[in-house]
C-alpha cells in the first residue's frame, strides 16, 4: 500500500469537503437540499437508516450495527424505533436523556462509540452535511439569525421549521461585525469530530469536590475582562464545556448517575427546553443528543431518591442486556481475540463455542414452562429446533423475564480466562478443554460472583463439558467417514426407500436379483432407535416423514439429507454407530500398524483441510475422542 499516496488522497478529499460562503447563499443550498438543516435527533436517526434496514421475520435487522454489536438485535430494533425514530419526527421522545442500562460488558458503551463514530463519518458525506456561523465556538445553526417574527413565512416557504435563539456572542457579531445585515453573516462546513471537539462531546465524572459546573457550560476568560470591561460581555467567556462544544451533534455522559445532582439539574433545561444556562447571559440554544450509560443498582438507587424524580421523568431508559445466543456469543469473542495481538495462537475449533455456551447458561433463567430446562432454552434461542417447541414458544419465553440477561458472566471475563489459557500453554494452541479448565479456575478469582453462584456455574462449565463432547464425537464420525455427505445420502435414500414401501404396503426389489422383498424393518430401526423413536411410535415418525416429503414436492423442492433436521441426527448417529469400533481401536492403540496409521493420518489431514485444525489441535481431539468411547 501507498501510504503517502493514500494521504494525499486524503488531503484532497477534506479540501474538496470544505465550504464557506454567506447566509445568503446557505439558503440556496437549503431550497435545493432542506434535510441540510435535520435536527441532531433527525441526523443520527438518518446517520444509521443510510446503512441500510433489512427485514428479518418481520423483525427489522440496522446494518449500522452489525459487525459490533451480537446477539441484541431486539434491543437495538427498540433503540432505533422507540427513541430515534419518533425523535427524528420532532416528537416528544426527543426532550428525553437516552439512558443506556445494563450489565458490565454488555454492549453499552459500543453502541455510543458506534453513534460517535458513526456521526463523524456522516458529517462528511452529501446527505449528513452540517452547516454552522462561521467562528463560532458552538457551530450554531445558521437558521438562528431568521428571527422569530418571521419564522413562520420561511417555514411556509422552505418547509423547515426553526427552533432556538441565536446566541448572545453571534447577536453581537451580527450587529458589530456584519452591522445587522443577516444576509452577510458568514456560514461554514462543519465536521464532528470528538478528537476536535466540534458536535461530539464526553463528559466523565470525576471527584465531585474538584469538579466544576464549567466543564459542562464554559466559564469566564478573566484575562480578557479588562479589555471587554464586563463578565456579560459574550466576547470575555469561553463557550467550551462539553454541552457547547456538542451542539448539533451528541453528548456522551459517561457514568451519568454519579454526577453531581448540580451537573444533572442543567440537564432538565436542556432536554426540555433545547436551552441551558451558562454565564450572565440569556439562556442560550442547544441542539443535542444526550445519551448516558450505567448499571442496573445505580438506576435503581437512583429512581428510589424523591428528589431525583423531576430527572426521572426526563430519561427513557433503554435495557441493554447480555446476549442470548451462543452463535451471536461466538462472534463477540471472534471480535475481541482479532483486535487483540493473539492472532498467531491456534485456537482449535469450538473452544469459543464452548465458552459461549457456559456465558449464555449463566445469563438465562428457568423457565416455568412445562418440559424446558436452561439447555433446552438455550438451543431455541440460538434458533435450533427443538422437538414438541415452536417460535411462539420461543417468544413466550423471552416476555417471561423483564431482567433475563441483565446478570451472568461478561464477555471480558471469558477472553481474560482463554487469553489466561494461551499465555499458560507452551504450545501455540488451545482446545476446549484448555477453556473449560480456564474459565473454572477463574471462578474462584471473580470478586462479584457469590458461594451459590459459584457452584451453579461450576456446574454450567460441565454441561459445556458434555456438549463439547457429542461435538468432538460428531466431528471425529465426519473426518471418519471417506465422503461423509455421500455416505450418509445413500443411507438416507435407503431408509426412505424403505420407510415409502412400508407406509404405502408395497414390496420393494432387490436392485440384484430382481426379486421383490418386503421392507427392511431392521434397517429402519436400526436407525429410529439413534433418536429415541420407539417402536410404538414408529408408525407415525415414518408417515410424518412421507408427508413432509409430499409437502416439498408441492412446492417443487428436493426432500435432501439437511431437509429433517431429526432424521440427519439419526443418519450421522447410525454412521458413527457402524463406525464406533474403527475410531476406537483406531484412536487408542498405542502402537497402531501400518493400516491403522494411514486411517489416522487421512483422518488428520481432513480435520486439517476441512475442519480448522491444526496438527496439534487435531491430535488432541483424536486423543480425546478416543479416550471417550473407551470409557
């Protein structure tokens, strides 16, 4: 890559972005393109619908978020659509704080680092360009100079609505500099920036008896009083606290509910008014989102204090919980191992899953539902059938809990526990196993997780245990099998064969001999009974799977191996069965012969070639599985 070349590049592109010229001319930018002048609410709304909406099963899926935030689709669709969406629209919603609530490590502070990122970006393109006064430490918006008295005839001639006062330091620039003349005033192309401070602010709590309010609203510049002669001259204060230097953009508060009560007060104002007090001046015109984060017994420390409710009623609190899903879980460890500087330690296949697996389970509560365990639960929501369960059930469940995933083990805590585990193992690689042990050694280590919590995660840890170990059997039958999918379709046909003769009381003919033969009743037990069919129970599961085969030939669709999920759990079961004595001589013997050999190497090199092992990881499963079927 040209770096230099590339900076160039980049010179151009932000000298091609500037612009600058009179109020006159803003408005013909604003009759040919009015969304110039959205709202902070109405920007950050269009900021996330220009990447595009999709439609997930009625459920609406924001590609803004996709590559940083897992498993909180239903959290982020209500983000979107209860709070930035009416706020856009100008309604009501948009005079409230946005309050972030949820555990540690849950996906909080992401999403406003998305948000602010995001925002700069937009900042640069045609559809999300900001226009300011030119000079002014606030960016005010240009639109201020109309005044009051005849904001009604621009509205009814651009369709733009003006809200806010133009503030005391441009009142008098307008007078001193431009004498009056509004048409003059200069404007400007404005890009957020935080690192700049210009549209995107952060406010942090610090120690309360330092802290000082003009952090937030600006000060006085003493050293220019002798010049200007008084403290209410705007030209002798400095408006840069966070919530000027945030106008038209959002404000980040950072811990909002241990603030100070005088640093939330300015707050009500703000939100309700779109105006803050600052100085000995008017009150002046802001334009921002203010959205703050915190945890679970903060907020309810805080909504339990009288004196905050006038603050209460100003928030809308959006739950951020942990995610739910396994598969969703895997991708926030992906995410976190690839920022990280470990990419060069092989981590074996499904040791995130396994950690996934242990995270979810302690974040999900038992359900009061008839037949349902917390690993039942976890496989629906991951979106796996489950039999005698539907997607009604599934929803069910998740209105069952307000607080279902405010609580359990945080992502952190996993990758600390497997980064634990690699700095540990002198080979460069680590299975599931080396997580398991991990994260179960850690335990002991949490401060915040209790006695009884303890034994119950323990206890997690196993389940993942013995979920690993029908993956690594499963894995090891596939690697086994020369032309696994082959095998397994041949089965497949032979037990459909079988099962239609049966049902439709025909006989079938031996491809051989050519002589007719009744139904293998052997064969077709011999696979029903890997799932549990009994014999009872026979009849209907073979009628079942005949109807489910008339119903995709209706639709013109091909009945194939992956079209039942139940009946490929039962072909793989019966494979391995078959195969079950070959893996274990196979994978045990100490001093394997010539032939056995050969199986084990062609066995690794698949694993290798078409699993993700590597030499190691794969030597270690063959270990293990072997050491399984052998107990």
């Amino acid at each position: 890559m040209d770096i230099l070349g590339k900076l160039q590049q980049h010179r151009e592109e932000e000298k091609r972005l500037v612009w600058e010229g009179t109020f006159a001319e803003y408005l013909e930018i604003l009759r040919e393109r009015p969304e110039v002048a959205q709202s902070a609410h109405s920007r950050v709304y269009n900021m996330i619908k220009s990447h595009g909406i999709e439609d997930m099963n009625g459920k609406k899926k924001f590609n803004f978020f996709s590559n940083q935030i897992f498993g909180l689709e239903d959290s982020v669709e209500r983000l979107v659509e209860e709070y930035f969406h009416p706020s856009a629209k100008r309604l009501d919603v948009r005079k409230r704080i946005l309050l972030l609530m949820g555990p540690v490590s849950g996906g909080k502070s992401t999403i406003v680092t998305m948000l602010k990122r995001g925002l700069e970006a937009y900042s640069k393109t045609d559809e999300g360009a900001v226009y300011a006064i030119k000079g002014c430490p606030m960016h005010e918006d240009p639109l201020h100079l109309i005044p009051h008295n005849m904001r009604d005839d621009f509205h009814k001639e651009y369709g733009i609505r003006i809200e806010g006062s133009l503030s005391p330091l441009n009142m008098m620039r307008l007078e001193q500099e431009f004498d009056g003349r509004i048409e003059d005033m200069m404007v400007e192309r404005i890009f957020f920036s935080e690192d700049k401070r210009t549209g995107i602010g952060t406010f942090s709590p610090s120690d309360p008896k330092s802290q000082d309010i003009a952090d937030l609203t600006g000060s006085i510049d003493f050293s220019t009083i002798a010049e200007f002669g008084s403290e209410s001259d705007p030209r002798a204060y400095r408006f840069d606290g966070e919530l000027n230097k945030a106008n038209r953009g959002m404000m980040e508060f950072q811990e909002m509910l241990k603030c100070d009560e005088k640093f939330l007060w300015h707050l009500l104002s703000l939100t309700q008014e779109g105006n803050f007090k600052a100085g000995r001046f008017a009150l002046i015109s802001a334009d921002e989102l203010i959205v703050a984060h915190t945890n679970e017994a903060e907020y309810k420390s805080f909504i339990s204090n009288k004196k905050n409710e006038a603050l209460h009623s100003r928030i809308i609190v959006m739950p951020i919980p942990y995610n739910l899903k396994v598969t969703e879980e895997e991708k926030i460890y992906e995410k976190m191992i690839s920022d990280s500087d470990i990419g060069d330690i092989h981590i074996a296949p499904h040791a995130l899953r396994v950690a996934a697996i242990f995270s979810v389970l302690t974040r999900l509560k038992e359900s009061s539902k008839q037949g349902v365990d917390v690993v039942k639960k976890m496989r629906l929501y991951d979106g796996e059938n489950v039999e005698g369960f539907n997607t009604a059930d599934v929803e069910e469940m998740k209105k069952e809990f307000n607080d279902e995933g405010m609580s359990g083990i945080d992502p952190r805590y996993v990758i600390n526990r497997i980064s634990s585990a690699i700095i540990r193992k002198e080979v460069p690689a680590i299975s599931p196993l080396d997580v398991l042990r991990s994260l179960k050694d850690g335990l002991d280590q949490h401060a915040s997780i209790s006695k009884e919590d303890r034994e119950k995660y323990i206890n997690f840890i196993s389940v993942a245990r013995k979920e690993y170990d029908d993956i690594a059997k499963k894995e090891v039958q596939k690697a086994f099998v020369y032309s696994y999918e082959e095998s397994a379709k041949t089965l497949m046909d032979n037990y459909l064969d079988n099962v239609e003769a049966y049902c439709n009381k025909n006989k079938l003919r031996d491809p051989l001999t050519g002589d007719e033969m009744n139904p293998d009743e052997k064969l077709m037990r011999s696979i029903e009974e890997q799932i549990g069919i009994s014999e009872n129970a026979k009849k209907a599961f073979r009628e079942e799977i005949l109807i489910r085969i008339s119903a995709y030939a209706r639709k013109g669709k091909k009945f194939d191996y992956n079209s039942h999920e139940r009946l490929r759990e039962a072909i793989q079961k019966k494979l391995f069965a078959d195969l079950k004595d070959v893996v274990k001589i196979t994978t045990s013997t100490k001093t394997p012969d010539e032939s056995q050999l050969k199986k084990v190497n062609e066995v690794i090199a698949r694993l290798i070639d078409e699993h993700g092992y590597n030499s190691i990881s794969a030597n270690e499963l063959l270990r293990y599985v072997g050491s399984l079927l052998n107990r």
